[in-house]
C-alpha cells in the first residue's frame, strides 16, 4: 500500500508533524455525511420531527453549527 505524507508547519521544538492522508480521510468522509444529515433534519417538516422527538428549534441550531 503506497502511502502519501503531508507535513504541517514546524512547532516549537522544531519537528514538523506527519500524517498520513489515508488517516484523514476517513474524518473528513465521517464529517461531511454529518453536515449532510444535519441538512437534511434542518428540511424535515415539523410532524416528522415530532416523530423523532427534536424540536424545530434544536434542528435548526444543529444545521447551522457546522456550515
């Protein structure tokens, strides 16, 4: 498996850290279907957010948190 490392600015003890891109993709992939759920849960009517026991209030909040 080849692998890819991108290096960050140096810190003060003057190593600049590595990671590995197949680390960070995962998070961003997790991160982006949650920005996606909170949209859609934002465009749900308010019967069936009843149904799910959020209120429009906690809906709304949720979907402009992260944009």
């Amino acid at each position: 498996m080849k692998t890819f490392t991108v290096q960050g600015p140096s810190h003060s003890i003057g190593v600049a850290p590595n990671f590995s891109v197949l680390k960070v993709l995962p998070n961003f992939a997790a991160w982006f279907d949650r920005r996606r759920q909170r949209i859609h849960l934002a465009e749900l009517d308010q019967h069936l957010l009843d149904d799910i026991g959020i209120s429009r209030n906690e809906a709304d909040r949720e979907s402009r948190r992260w944009n």
